[in-house]
C-alpha cells in the first residue's frame, strides 16, 4: 500500500532533505522501510519548486551520503524559473501554466528527467512525473503533501496538487503535512496565505498533519539556547518517520513484511469525519534520557509527554479535548516494554477525550527488531497524533487575521492581479468557520 510523497516549495523541501537523509541512515537497520519508501533503488518521492536553489543545495549536501539506497534529488525534483513572491495566488494559479520555454538546453537548468516538451505546462509535467512514481509502486494507494503554509510555493502549489490529484486519483488517500509559519514576523501576507491553502486542503485533503513553527521553536528551546531550522526541522522529521514508518503491530505475522498501511490507519482512526481533519502530532524521545535505566524510560517518557500537554491545554483559550488520537511506541523491548494499559489511561485523562467515543486511543506498537551494538541503547520515542477541538483556536487565530487584513483591503490587488478574487477570500472563510463550528459542537 504504497505512497508516494510530494515536497513542496522551500519549506517542504527542506524537511524533505531531513527526512529523506534520516530514512537513509534508518533503512541500514530497518529493511521494511526501504520497502515503503523505495521502489528497487528509486525513492518514491518529488521535490517540486519554482525556483532552483534549494533543490540545488539539498542535490549537493545529498551527494555526500554515501549509503545505499539512495536519494538522487535532481532527477527526482521539478524545478522552474518562477518564484512565488510569498503570493498563494502565484503558486496556486500562476504556476500551472508556467512553461519550460526553448531555451531549457542553453540555460543547463536541469528540469528533471519528466519534461515532456518544452511547451508543457508546469502542471504537465508535475502530472506526469506523479504518473511515472505511481507506476513504479507495487500497490499504490495515495500520496502524502508536505510544504510551508505562509509562503507562495508551498501553500498555492502545494494545495493546487492537492486537488488536482483529488480529480484525477479520487480513490486515493492524500495525507498533508503543513506547517505553519511563526506567529510573529515573516512574511505580511502569510496570513491570506494560510487561510487560502488550509481551505483548499479542508476541501480535498482526507488528513492535514499540523505542525506549527512556534510550537516546535518553543519545544526545543526549552533544551538549547540556540534552535537553528535545521534543529526545527529534524524534529519534525523525526516526528513523521515515527508516524509513517512500518510498525510491527500493524505488520501481518505471516510474511512478517509490512505492507505500509501507517498512513492510511492514521486517517481512519484520527481523521474519519469529513469536517475534522485537523491533526496535531506531539513526539518526545529518549535522546535526553541517557542517563535513566532502561526500564523507566517508557514512564519517563509518558511523564514528559503528558507534562508539555498539560502546560500546552492550560495556556490554550478554551477548554480543548480529543476525539480521537493514535499513540505510537518506538523501540518496545520484551524485558522493557510500556505498561499499555497506563500509558492509554494516562494520555485520555491529559487529552480528556470526548465520552461519546469509548475509544479513543489507538495505541501502536514497534518492537526493536535488531539488537544494538555492544555499548549502544535502542532508541525509544512516543509520537501522539490528536484531533482536539483546539483546532478551533487555531483557526480562528488565522481567520481573525486574514479578515482584518481583507477588511481593510490589505495587499487584495496583488492576489487579484494573479486570479484570486474577493469571492475566492470569501468562500475561504466560510470553510474555516465551518471547521471552527464543527469543531466546537464535538
Ligand atoms: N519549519 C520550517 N519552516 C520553514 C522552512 N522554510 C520556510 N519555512 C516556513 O515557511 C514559510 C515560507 O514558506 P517557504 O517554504 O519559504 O515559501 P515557498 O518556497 O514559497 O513555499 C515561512 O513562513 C517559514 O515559517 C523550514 O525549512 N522549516
Ligand atoms: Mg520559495
């Protein structure tokens, strides 16, 4: 049950290369994940851009792993000439029918192996290149989107490939993966940005995995003085191979191979009603723990996972519970292994989950599978994904300013100028208010 995933614009990219540089490293241990996310050698995965440098730089960092299987970013990337200028409507209108022009060879860019003549349109050749993963996976069953929300790149084409790929593959899953721009500074119009890409996404997405700069600045910067974005963005790599890797509890016992149904359980179990598809990931690790014997681990790490939600739900605006959550254990040992039935009643009194649901914790299992070298401990992590009302929060936090912003007709004629019209704004609020409204009658 394959997918294939698609990185897209600067942040999207960038995660990529943590995650992708991770995954290389992990399949020297783990052959399951080799076999979910390469089809033989190939990676199943696109980096798509309007500009070149960061494809170009994460190419070059690429070139100096040595490992197998490996990552060759150029010939799986799809890069242009056209930044976005942080405009949504440039990446969502503008860039669809950008074309390659005659002068590809002279200007020795590379566009990848998946041009299909110089007069196809960006949205052409994204099709096809997505065409040509899809055929080389055994079962394929949908796609998994990562890319920034407060840039042009990411949050317009990011949510245009979202529901182009709901047209043509309509029975495929697609599981996004955005994230959300600081709250502070950046970019003036990121939050019109947010607010156009998240309603595309609510309309054809089936899950949106959040994750929120200043959430994660904040997390780590509880352990380092400095947080760089590649800290950021190892975290957050982290985070998503813990969700989507093979775990054994969902691996069937006979073959013993996974079949990488992950992504796709997460859906169903965390994100099964249409109107609420909001999805927030929490992960700790044992990485600080170095010194903690091996048998209190699981309830250290319970403790310090259940100790940051509470601060989190206490300084959230409204009383904020859980519908519906999966918990992911990393690196069970037979002699060590978590105390399941305290970890699931610990985390429903933390989330208090909603009573109409009598269960609301999935809790998978992933057993070490090798044993470590002489000195070294197995790695240990708990990953939580959560759909909790305050999404809610979090919407109208993006909608109270995009409003303000249009109110008062901030920037409207630069997204005009590009096809987006004050009906398009206006239909976008009306489907985060209905997220808000669905999320508060839970
Ligand atoms: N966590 C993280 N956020 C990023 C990264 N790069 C950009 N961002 C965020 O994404 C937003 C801009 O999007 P970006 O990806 O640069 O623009 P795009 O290339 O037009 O999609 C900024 O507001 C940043 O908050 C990154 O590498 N990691
Ligand atoms: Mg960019």
């Amino acid at each position: 049950m394959s997918a294939v995933y698609l990185h897209v614009g600067q942040c999207g990219i960038q995660i990529g290369q943590e995650l992708w540089t991770k995954a290389i490293l992990r399949t020297q241990e783990d052959v399951d994940l080799k076999q979910v996310l390469w089809s033989g050698e190939s990676p199943r995965c696109l980096f798509i851009d309007g500009e070149r440098k960061v494809i170009q730089k994460f190419s070059h960092e690429m070139k100096k792993i040595k490992h197998k299987p490996s990552v060759d970013v150029l010939s799986n990337s799809i890069r242009c000439r056209k930044g976005c200028g942080a405009n949504w409507s440039v990446g969502y209108h503008g860039l669809a029918q950008h074309t390659f022009g005659k002068d590809l060879p002279k200007i020795k860019a590379g566009y990848g192996q998946y041009l299909v003549d110089f007069d196809s349109s960006m949205l052409d050749v994204c099709m096809e290149a997505i065409r040509v993963k899809i055929e080389s996976c055994d079962s394929f069953s949908g796609f998994i989107g990562f890319h920034g929300l407060g840039g042009g790149t990411g949050s317009g084409w990011g949510s245009r490939l979202c529901s182009e790929l709901c047209d043509l593959y309509p029975t495929a899953y697609r599981l996004w993966n955005v994230i959300n721009p600081h709250s502070t500074g950046e970019s003036p119009t990121q939050h019109y940005n947010q607010i156009l890409s998240l309603s595309k996404l609510q309309e054809n997405a089936d899950g949106i995995v959040l994750f929120e700069n200043d959430h994660i600045l904040d997390t780590l910067a509880k352990h380092c003085t400095t947080v760089s974005l590649k800290d950021m963005n190892n975290l957050i790599a982290d985070t998503i191979l813990s969700i989507y890797s093979p775990v054994s509890s969902l691996t069937p016992k006979v073959g013993g191979l996974s079949i990488g149904i992950e992504p796709w359980e997460l859906i169903r179990s965390v994100a099964p009603l249409p109107a609420r598809k909001l999805i927030q990931p929490r992960y700790v690790d044992d990485a600080q723990f170095s010194k903690t014997p091996a048998p209190l681990i699981w309830n250290k790490l319970l403790k310090t996972l259940t100790g940051r939600l509470r601060t989190e739900i206490h300084a959230s605006a409204s009383k904020s519970s859980c519908v519906s959550a999966v918990c992911v254990c990393r690196g069970v040992e037979k002699d060590f292994s978590p105390n399941l039935h305290h970890l699931a009643t610990q985390l429903k009194q933390t989330y208090s989950c909603v009573d109409w649901n009598p269960y609301p914790f999935d809790v998978w299992i992933d057993e070490a599978k090798k044993i470590p070298a002489k000195g070294k401990r197995r790695s240990k992590s708990l990953t939580v994904c959560a759909n909790v009302t305050a999404s809610a929060d979090y919407c109208q936090r993006v909608l109270e300013k995009s409003k303000l912003m249009f109110d008062n007709k901030a920037y409207l004629h630069w997204y005009n100028r590009h096809g987006t019209e004050e009906n398009d704004f206006i239909a976008a609020f009306t489907t985060i208010e209905t997220i808000i409204k669905e999320y508060k009658e839970t």
